[in-house]
C-alpha cells in the first residue's frame, strides 16, 4: 500500500503533538482493547506523523493476516482464531485516525470486519454475527454465550462510542462471557459497518432500543435481565435509550456525556471524528447534526441502576459530564471517579473494566 505522506490528520503536522497524543491517548486506548503493547510500539517507532500511521498498521494487520493462514494451514483453530482477532485490531488501529482519507479508512474498515468475521467462530465461545432490522438498516453485530450459563442468561449489550466498533470490545466481551453474562456488540449509525450506509445523527438511542428488542426475542436470553454499556458517547446515548425502555436494567456510562458543552476543547481528532460520523463537511455542521445533544430532557425519567465510570484527566469528556449524570439521578446512580484516569480510563483498564462487568453481574 503506497503511502501518501502528503496527508495531514493532526491539527499541525507536529511530530511532537503526533507523540504526546500517542502516550497520552492511543497506547493506554489501544493496549486496553487488546492490542499488543509491543505492536504500538514498533509503530510509533516507524512512523513520524498521523500520516503513516494508516499505513503502519496495515502492514502490521498484513502480517498478522499471513501468520493466520499459516496457523490454518497447520490445523492450529485457536492459534488462526487469535491471529485473525489481532490482524482485526491492527486493521481497527490503522483507520480510527484516517479522517480526512476516507477512501483509506473505508478499505481498512473492511478489512478488519472481514479478519474478525473470520475469527467470530473460532473464539472460545463462539461469536454468532447477527444482522438487526433497524428502519432500512441492517444493523451488524456478535452475540457470544457464557459456555456455563443457566438459560436463559442476563445480557450485555456494548455500545460504541464515536469512532469505536464492535470488533474492539472484544476484552469487556471476554470479561461478560466469564462471569456467565452474554454480551452483544454492534455497530450503529456513522460507526463501523453502518457508516457507509447511514451517518450518525440525532436519536441513536432508537438503534439501542431496536437491538434491545430482537435479543430479548432470542430463547437463550433472559429478557428481565438485559443491561447496556455505553462507550464515551455511547454512554450518552445509553442514558437515553434507559430513559425510553425502561425494561432495559442496567446501565453502565464508561467515559460518558450529559452534553456536548465540551466540544470547542476536544482535540482536533476527536472533533473531526464528529465530522466524519455525521457525513458533515464542517465542525459546525457536525455539531448541528448532533441535534440538542443533551439528557435534559430525558434523563428524568431515568428509573434503573446506573454506574458512571469516568477519569478525572478525560481530555475529550470533563468528568463534571459524569458527576452531572450521577447528580442527576439521586438513590440510582453510583459514580466513580479516577483521579489519574484518562478518556474512560483506559490507562487503568483492568481496574474499572473489571468493576464495571462486576457491577453488571451482580446487578443482573
């Protein structure tokens, strides 16, 4: 894949802004989703801008795609099974920067959901791909059982937030199927899949709801014990899709919102990535898009258990978005704050990723 170095993604070029967002953002991110410490490194080791970070990881996936063959050839299914999840995340890595190469982004994009499509019924346990009716979408996702369950199981289902998928949840999914809850990871409108056929814009939560209703038809399922996980702004939208079902019951707001008051301070990247999900050509489109984009005016109706996870140096969601959540629904909220935690405080993933599933199990 020839490399375009002529692409800008950062906000200036900057190889010194390229480091800090790397070490300050994407490693903790990126290693907390399941992707190999070392492999972050080897990348940022060969790239010295935003630019040819697309291309860095696609080699890296390229590699990974290879080594899975080989495996497969060898008859090894759990060895096929690993290498395709981490050709997967490496595909993954390579397009959530690649805003302003949507061509690129798109190729990468589907190269990742075609390794983990693969990978789907090697896990252990499986992953069965469904495909959702949502208006005239087709709504893609993987349901994985506990292998030792009681039927019909509590459920998770995992929301994505701006520019994740359903592919990079595979930890907190492995973490809901071993404490004996299934877990449910989709992509919506404007993420994964779903982009090219519909942008992100006011009343995702109706796409949770959809999603709530079809698993709560499948026999294995216990449809009293269904809860959510909202990844940042899917934490906002889960909030809303509590407050319009309130069968739903359980909802987990990981690195969430109550609006999008903090827009103007985001980093560039992360701006742009509201540009890109909404099919906007500016920031200030993106954000007319997004609607009202508040819990004003639902977050009172608000009737089931809610954990607010979040970390005190979120430099894309202020934490007081998540005290304002917990403050806002008295006697059903618990937060909890990280002092040192970044956005949904993936530099300490294992500690709340674990608390939050905990939470989940017990609640369920």
């Amino acid at each position: 894949m020839a490399k375009n170095r002529n692409t800008v993604i950062s906000e200036n070029g900057n190889i010194d802004d390229y480091s800090k967002d790397l070490f300050e953002y994407w490693l903790p991110r990126l290693t907390a989703d399941g992707v190999d410490t070392n492999d972050v490194l080897t990348v940022h080791k060969q790239v010295s801008g935003w630019s040819e970070w697309p291309y860095a990881w696609a080699e890296m996936g390229d590699n990974y795609l290879s080594l899975a063959k080989s495996r497969k050839a060898d008859g090894h299914k759990f060895s096929t099974g690993e290498a395709l999840l981490r050709a997967s995340l490496a595909y993954h890595c390579g397009q959530i920067v690649a805003f302003n190469t949507p061509e690129l982004k798109a190729k990468l994009q589907q190269r990742k959901v075609t390794a983990f499509r693969e990978a789907a019924p090697l896990l252990d346990p499986p992953a069965e791909r469904l495909e959702i009716t949502f208006k005239n979408l087709k709504i893609p996702g993987f349901l994985r059982l506990p292998k030792e369950r009681k039927i019909p199981a509590p459920c998770v289902l995992l929301v994505p937030g701006l520019d994740s998928t359903k592919e990079d949840f595979n930890t907190i999914s492995e973490m809901c199927v071993r404490r004996g809850l299934a877990s449910f990871a989709f992509d919506g409108p404007g993420q994964g899949e779903v982009h090219k056929d519909a942008f992100l814009t006011e009343g995702y939560e109706n796409c949770i709801l959809a999603v709530f209703d079809t698993i709560a038809e499948r026999p294995e399922i216990d449809n009293k014990r269904i809860g959510t996980l909202g990844r940042s702004l899917g934490g906002y939208y889960v909030i809303r899709a509590a407050a319009s079902n309130e069968k739903i019951a359980a909802t987990v707001v990981f690195g969430g919102a109550y609006d999008l008051s903090d827009f103007p301070d985001m980093p560039f990247l992360i701006r742009d990535g509201f540009r890109h999900a909404t099919g906007a050509d500016s920031e200030q489109e993106a954000l007319s898009l997004m609607g009202k984009a508040t819990l004003d005016d639902c977050i009172i109706k608000i009737k089931t258990p809610t954990l607010v996870v979040h970390g005190k140096r979120d430099q894309i969601f202020n934490w007081k978005q998540a005290k304002r959540i917990a403050d806002s629904l008295p006697g059903q909220a618990t937060l909890v704050l990280d002092e040192d935690g970044v956005h949904c405080c993936h530099n300490h993933a294992f500690q709340y990723r674990t608390l939050m599933i905990d939470w989940l199990s017990r609640v369920l």
